[in-house]
C-alpha cells in the first residue's frame, strides 16, 4: 500500500472521529423527550422551535430514533388539523 493508501486510511479516522463527536449543545434523549411535544407544536406552527430548544434541535438533528418520533408528532399534529372542530 503507497502513499494513496495511507492517505485514504487517515481520511477514514478522520471521517469516523468526526462522526463520534458529541455536539456540546446535544440535550441527550431523555431531555429531548421531556419537551419533544412542544418542540413539534413549534414546528407545525411555524414557530422557531431552534431558539425556544437548541439543545433539542442539535439532538434531533443527530438521533434517528428521536427525528422519528419528532416526525411521528408532526405527522400527527398535521393529520389532526384535518379534523372538523367539535361544537
């Protein structure tokens, strides 16, 4: 392996280190949940849910499980503004 390889090698590290590196403004899941439903509502609104949770936009932004539920939540919001409003 020449000099490509070695280069191609220190690139991967450099991907996958950059891949692991925690966002410093990451909530974590546990807070993320807590405020999730609000944090939709914001969004469906067209509010700006980054400034009112930035913790819990830089997570959503990272999580899979958590965007899923996230888009779970707005899927919902969306559907239920469909319905007829009860008298």
């Amino acid at each position: 392996m020449g000099e490509a390889g070695g280069h191609e090698r220190a690139n991967h590290w450099a991907r996958l280190d950059e891949a692991l590196r925690t966002n410093a403004a990451d909530s974590g899941c546990d807070a993320a949940r807590e405020v999730l439903d609000l944090f939709a509502e914001l969004v469906a609104n067209g509010a700006s849910a980054r400034l009112r949770f930035p913790g819990v936009s830089a997570h959503v932004g990272s999580c899979d499980q958590c965007r899923d539920d996230l888009a779970g939540l707005l899927a919902y919001l969306s559907w239920s503004a469909t319905l007829p409003e009860e008298s």
